[in-house]
C-alpha cells in the first residue's frame, strides 16, 4: 500500500497561491506603480537571462490579478514581446526586412544560431489568423542536396495559408533533431504569432524524406503546438520519438512499400501500427490514417497532405494529456499543454486529465514532482482547485493569477493561447 502523502505535497503548492509567512499584510511591501510594471514588462524582453530573473521577481510582487486584470496585462506583455522580436528581426535580416510580413527568405536567430527560412504569406485569413505550414525539406550530409531539397521544399505543396520553409541549419542526418533546432523552431513561431498574424491553433508541421523523418520526431516532440502533423516518405523510431504523445494531434503517414533504404518502410510500417495500437486502447485520441503506396520506392504523391491536415484545429487544453519527454530536444520542452517539468526525461511517463476544477494525475512514472499551469480557459480560477493523485486528494486551494507567471509563460513560446497566469508546483 502507498504511504499516505506528505502534508509537504500541501505546501509546496499553497505556496504559489499564498504569500509565505504568518502575516502577508505585514510582510508585504508596497505594490509598485503601473508605469514602474510596464517599464519592467518592456525591460524584460531585451533582458539577459540573469536581468530576467530579476525582472520577474519584481514582477512577482505584483499584488494577485482578477480575470480582467490578467486579460489587460496580457496585451501588453503580447505588444511588449511583439516590438522585441520586431526589432531583432529588423537587425538580422537588414534590408531583405522591408518585405518580412509579405514574403521572401529571412533569417531567425536562436541559442547562438542563426537560420535562414523561406516564408510565404497565406492568400486566405482564418478567423483567428492566418493557417501556418511548417514544412521541412529532404536531403542528407552534402550541402548541394540540402540546398537543392530546400528550394523545391519551399513550392512542394499547394497551401492557402502561410508557409515556412526552413533550411536546415546543419547538413547532417539527422539535421531536424540538432540541439539548436528546438528553440530555433519556437522563435520562428513566436514571430509568426506576433508579427505574422497567424493562428495559433492552425500550425501544421510536415515533411518529406528526412523532413517526413524530422515531422515524425518533432511531431510528437512538440505535439502541443501543432493542429496536425503530415509525413512522407521518412521513418523514425516509436522508441525515440514517443508517438504517445500525439494523443490530441493527429497525424497522416505516407510510405512506399518498397522504400527500404535506411529502413523507412519497416520504421513507418512500426510507427503506423503503433498509433492503432493506441486508438485501440484510446478510441478518443490517437487520431491517424496511414497510407501505404503499393510498389512506391522514395517517389511517392503526398500533394493531398496539407488538405488532410487542414481538416484539424489544436485544442490547446485537451481533457487529457499524454506526454513522455522526447531525450532528442535536450531538455528544451518543458511544458507540454497544461503540464510542466523542471527536468524532463525519456525515462519519464506522464499523463494528466481534467474535468472543470478537478486535475488528476493518472501517471507520474520517473518523477516525483511536476507543475500544473492554469489559466481562466482552463478552470474557475475564484474557485478552489483540486489535484487528485492514485485516487488520493493532494491539494485543494484557490490559485491565485500572478504577473510574473504570465509574462513568462508567453515568454516562453509567444502562444497567447497557451499562456498561463497560474500554477501549482506538486511534489510526493
């Protein structure tokens, strides 16, 4: 039998929605002014990672937002971040910047690497923005075929919304897993959300040869930033890739049959029966269709791909959430939807589902701690939380809205639809 739960579970996550200590009018200062927070706000984004910290925790002295508060500090952290990463795009891509928002290749700059992308402005405007295709091109080791993949990546499709193709920025293998990638392609999103006027919930990532191999890794990789993942003609490990995690994100695979140099026929064949297996185990996720191409080599017609994922819009706060860290984007994911670990692992296994108010944690293998991030989308927030764990009550409290916990959660990705103005750190 478990042992009963620390009460230091309790305290852990009270922590972040009380003030500590006996008496928080006497131990609190004085709140700060809105013209000194906004200038914080703006300081924040051209800050170095130490002059963060600080900023945030100033910020965090900010007295506890309402819903309304939260919403009109949002616009402008959004406006603040929003004229950050305009300036730096101005500064990479120097004169080629006066057609940033209409078309052309440009450059975006991440982890002390810089990569060159093609971007394509949509002819059709959703409701919420514009649809975004991520598309990853082919090729290998030798440059001249990157470079000659990258051009026909960038006209391989027909799309009505934007697309983004970008150049791989090393000509390896394995170009799509390289450690620089994982930030990389979250600041091209971020620009794409704050200067581009796409949709957050519309983002689709595909890919042909190696980029069907990159789409098969960062699909599940990322999963919670994508509306739909397409792959043609790649093949990835179930083992290092973790399709699990695209319990709410669909995804269509292509493949010839007789496409067996490096393995990406038997690989696909594996990764397709392993996304069966777990419909059939979960009928209301794992949402797939793999197509097999009798006879096809490398050469297959995948054009109907990006119509199948435009079927499909990202539901960023799915009612349950499967995630096991992928070991390929060394650490750099740590918030996975709702969900958020300081140090995440392959060796771990985690799946949350919620219900209103009510969390419960189903599994938490490889880890004795992790966060919940809340927002008004999610629960009532002026209602107590509730957190079960193995059928157990673990924590019960009113969660208080925090600046500093906002600003950073947009920081983060600059995803206004997965940004969080509340947490619960839990530890057992």
């Amino acid at each position: 039998m478990e042992a009963p739960v620390c009460p230091r579970v309790l305290l852990l996550a009270v922590a972040l929605a009380v003030p500590a200590g006996g008496s928080a009018r006497a131990q609190t200062p004085a709140a700060p002014a809105a013209a000194e927070v906004r200038q914080w706000i703006a300081d924040y984004f051209a800050a170095a990672p130490p002059a963060r910290a600080e900023l945030a925790r100033r910020l965090d002295a900010v007295p506890p937002l309402s819903a309304t508060d939260a919403t009109r500090w949002l616009a402008q952290i959004k406006t603040a971040m929003a004229r950050q990463l305009l300036a730096e795009a101005r500064r990479l891509n120097g004169a080629d910047f006066r057609d940033f928002k209409r078309g052309g290749v440009f450059r975006v700059a991440a982890a002390g690497v810089t990569m060159k992308y093609h971007y394509r402005r949509g002819t059709k405007r959703g409701p919420n923005g514009y649809p975004l295709y991520l598309n990853f091109h082919g090729g290998g080791s030798d440059p001249a075929v990157n470079d000659s993949a990258w051009e026909q990546a960038k006209g391989r499709y027909s799309v009505a919304g934007s697309l983004i193709a970008p150049r791989a920025t090393q000509d390896v293998a394995l170009s799509w897993a390289v450690p620089e990638m994982w930030p990389l392609v979250d600041r091209l999103l971020a620009e794409c959300f704050l200067l581009r006027d796409v949709d957050p919930d519309r983002v689709y990532v595909l890919g042909y040869s190696m980029g069907g191999w990159g789409a098969l890794l960062m699909g599940p990789a990322m999963a919670d930033r994508w509306a739909a993942v397409g792959a043609s003609a790649g093949g990835e490990h179930v083992d290092r890739a973790h399709p699990e995690n695209l319990r709410n994100t669909p995804m269509i695979l292509q493949i010839g049959t007789a496409d067996h140099a490096f393995r990406r026929y038997e690989l696909s064949r594996a990764y397709g029966a392993r996304l069966e297996e777990l419909h059939r185990a979960d009928p209301e996720g794992y949402l797939f269709e793999y197509r097999e191409h009798p006879g096809a080599g490398h050469g297959i017609s995948d054009a109907n791909t990006p119509r199948w994922l435009a079927r499909f819009t990202r539901d960023p706060y799915p009612r349950k959430v499967v995630w096991k860290p992928v070991d390929a984007t060394g650490g750099h994911v740590r918030t996975f939807y709702y969900v958020a670990l300081e140090r995440p692992s392959g060796a771990m296994d985690i799946v949350v589902s919620r219900d209103q108010n009510l969390f419960r944690i189903e599994r938490a293998s490889g880890t004795n701690r992790l966060t919940l991030r809340l927002s008004d989308a999610l629960a009532d927030l002026d209602q107590p939380v509730v957190v079960e764990r193995d059928g157990k009550e673990i924590f019960r409290a009113t969660v208080a809205r925090r600046l500093a916990t906002l600003l950073e959660t947009l920081a983060a990705r600059g995803d206004a639809r997965l940004v969080f103005p509340a947490q619960i750190a839990l530890a057992w």
